[in-house]
C-alpha cells in the first residue's frame, strides 16, 4: 500500500475525518471551485450584453463569444446586469464573497463539521464492504438527507429566532435581493 493509499484508509477509517473534515473540505473545494468561475463567467457575460445593447459591431472582439454561449435571464422586470448592480450598490462583491466565506468555512461550518463527525458515525451502518451495496447506499443517502435537512432546518430557524444570530450575521443573508 502506498503512502498516500494509507492516509486515505486512515482518513475513510477516523469517523471524525470521514464525517466530519473530509465532508468540510469537500464542500469547500466544491463551493469555490464553481463560485469563482461562475462569477468570472458571469462578468464576461455581462460584458457581452452590454456591448450588444451599446451597439458594438464586433462585441466578440473585445469580451469572446459570451454572450452568444449564455444569457442571463431577467428578476422581476429588471435585468440580471441591473438587479446585480442595486445589489452591488448596498453590498459589494467581495463583502458577499467575505460573508460566504463566512457562512462556508467559518465557525459554524466547523461547528457543524465537528458535529457531523461525532454524530454520524453513530446513525450510520458499521460499513461491512470497502464499497456500500446499493441497498446500503441508499439507505445511507436518506439517512445523511434526514439529518443534514434537520440540522439545517434549525440552524437556519435558530438564526431567524435568535436577535444576535440575526443583527450580527444571518440578516446580511436576507437583505441581498
């Protein structure tokens, strides 16, 4: 076995890395690997349609093919480009970003990690197979979708109960339109 096949074995085998570190980690390589691009994306897009509603003769000169490749969609009358410029002008992209990270990988996000990894291992089947049968992973898929959406559920409610939560942190979630 090779060095880096027995961390993984050690890591899989820790309950507390398996349920807890390892989904954290997870979550935030999967949020920042597509939020960053997207965000990257959806500028050139911007920039596309705003060349083509100036006029532009060969928008695709300056900013690509974007805005052939993608549209953004219109909220409520306005378009995407106004509705993230009135939202820009009450919160900035990189107080949004901060907060996100914030929310991501910020304290609670360890909180919930560090809970995560002490109680799932507990409503979680002792594995019997390096891989999970189909019957055992769709049982474990329900079980982590019953306790993620519980968990969630009150965290969320407890931020909306709680003045503090709500002032300091979970209000900032709700004001961006």
């Amino acid at each position: 076995m090779s060095g880096a096949e027995s961390v993984v074995t050690w890591a899989v085998a820790t309950p507390v890395l398996a349920w807890g570190l390892l989904p954290f980690i997870a979550v935030n390589v999967g949020f920042w690997c597509t939020a960053l691009p997207l965000e990257l994306l959806l500028d050139r897009v911007l920039l596309a349609e705003k060349s083509q509603e100036e006029g532009a003769a060969d928008c695709t000169a300056r900013v690509g093919c974007w805005g052939r490749w993608f549209r953004t969609v219109s909220y409520g009358g306005k378009t995407r480009a106004d509705a993230l410029a009135e939202s820009r002008l009450q919160i900035s992209r990189a107080e949004q970003l901060r907060a996100a990270a914030w929310q991501i990988s910020g304290p609670m996000a360890m909180l919930g990690a560090a809970a995560g990894g002490l109680v799932l291992p507990s409503l979680m089947p002792e594995a019997t197979a390096p891989w999970p049968s189909l019957r055992e992973l769709a049982v474990q898929l329900a079980i982590m979708e019953v306790a993620g959406d519980f968990a969630l559920y009150w965290g969320h409610r407890i931020q909306h109960e709680s003045k503090y939560l709500w002032e300091n942190f979970h209000s900032l979630h709700h004001s961006v339109q």
